[in-house]
C-alpha cells in the first residue's frame, strides 16, 4: 500500500474531521469574499455575512449527511436571491459543492432532485436580476448555470459510479473470504469425522482379534503351549500395529491448521518423538 492509498484511507474513516476543517477554510475565504463584493455594491454587509455563513457552514456534514447539508445550502442560497441580493457571490459555490457531494454519497432520488433545483434556479436567476429585459444576456446565464451544473452533476456521477464499483467489489471479496472459511470448516469437519470412523474401525477391528486370539491362546494353553506362544505373538502385533495407526490420526488431530486455513496436516508417524510413546 502506497503512502497514498494510505493517506485516503485515513481520509475516508476521518469524514467529518476533515470536511469540518475545509469549511472552516472556506468560511475563512468565502465570508471575507463575499463581504467585500457586497459592501462595495449596495453595502448590506450584515445580511450577506449571515446568508454567507448559512451557506458554507453545512458543508461540513455534506459526507456524513449529504442530502440534508444539500436542503439547507439550496435553502439558503433561494433566500438569499430573493431577499438579501440577486448578485452571485463567492459563498454561492457552496450551491455546486452540496451538488457534488449529494450526487456522490446522497441516494439517487436526492442528486436528481438537486440537479433540476440548480436547473431551476439558472432560470430564476435573470429573472431576478432583471435580465429578462435583456434576451441575450439572460440566455447566455441561463446556459452558463446549467453548463456549470450539469458538469459539476456529471463529474459526480462519475465519482458516484466509481465508488459504487469499489464498494462491490469489497463486498464481493468479504463475501469470497467468508465462504471460503466456511469451505474451509466443512472440510475441516469432515476430515476429522473421517479419522473418528477410522480410528473407530481401528479399535474395534483390533480388539476383535485380540480378544479372539486371547481367548484362543488361553484354550490352547494347556493342550498346545506353542500355538499361545504364536496367539500372544499375534496379540502384540495386532496390538503395536494399532498403536501405531492410532498415533497417526492422533497426530492429524493435534496437528494444527495450515495458514490457509484448510484441512489439518497428516503427521508423520515416524517423526522424531513420535516413536514409542503412547497415544494421550
């Protein structure tokens, strides 16, 4: 991972911090902008810091909450076109930033809804300006707006897009990660329920014969001392052969998983220290 990716990601899990910190910035910049346009045009420097202030301050929830962020900045800036002054000001971005952002982490009902309103709103403006009594020039604004808009309304969709793809993919790697641990328990689960029904095969067989050759030798004892001696030869083979597949599947069942979480490993039940030593 690049100190870059490293620098989004920090970026990413940290929203609301660092879009706090740029609308502190753009508070800084767009209310001492906008209040120096003003004051030189009609002086109602009041009015304009508060419509200033309301427009960028809900930036700083335009990730955590776009769509409302989004209502009060479209909200504010109807207010201030109608009732502080018609004249566009630096503050008045703040309208394509909640664009953008509702277009990109907004639901889709909402970034619709914010595209027809600054549609919308590129038609009122000459109206409230009184360029209506100019055709050209309020055609030239009308395209002008809605050329900034839908540019700005396009750029996030694309981003939106983006973000969609990668969010699916995440998705779908966390979804191929849990399946494979749950393939790798059932494999897990069925091999150990294998060496169960063999060690279960392995007693059992080996007792059988055992038990059968013990009481065998012990008939024999008296009337064919030769055929005990080979019934208790037969006993201790029977008897170390079992130890031995024993210690093999004991040895599965202590080994413990490979790294890639698959089925446990068969010990070598001729490994050093395994030799000798009875099953625990």
């Amino acid at each position: 991972m690049t100190w870059w990716d490293r620098v989004l990601r920090w970026e990413e899990s940290h929203r609301f911090a660092v879009d706090v910190t740029g609308t502190l910035f753009l508070l800084l910049v767009g209310v001492t902008a906008s209040v120096d346009i003003e004051a030189t045009s009609n002086g109602r420097t009041l009015a304009t810091v508060v419509t200033s202030f309301l427009l960028i301050a809900p930036l700083a929830w335009r990730r955590v909450r776009p769509t409302a962020s989004a209502v009060v900045v479209y909200s504010v800036a109807l207010v201030q076109m109608f009732l502080v002054t018609p004249l566009l000001v630096p503050a008045d971005l703040a309208v394509l930033v909640a664009l953008y952002s509702v277009t990109v982490h907004g639901p889709r009902w909402a970034h619709r809804v914010a595209i027809l309103g600054a549609l919308l709103g590129g038609l009122l403006l000459p109206a409230v300006l009184g360029g209506l009594w100019d055709p050209l020039s309020a055609i030239a604004t009308v395209f002008f707006i809605w050329a900034v808009a839908l540019a700005v309304w396009s750029f996030g969709l694309v981003r939106r897009s983006r973000r969609e793809t990668l969010e699916a993919l995440v998705d779908r790697a966390e979804r191929l990660e849990r399946e494979r641990d749950q393939q790798a328990q059932i494999a897990t689960a069925a091999e150990r329920a294998r060496i169960a029904r063999e060690m279960h095969d392995i007693v059992a067989h080996s007792l059988t014969v055992m038990i059968a050759q013990a009481d065998g030798g012990r008939y024999a004892a008296d009337a064919d001392p030769a055929a005990a001696t080979r019934a208790l030869g037969t006993i201790g083979e029977t008897g170390r052969a079992a130890l031995t597949d024993m210690r093999r599947l004991l040895g599965v069942l202590r080994a413990g998983p490979p790294a890639t979480g698959g089925v446990p490993v068969v010990a070598d039940p001729a490994a050093p220290g395994q030799a000798g030593r009875a099953p625990g």
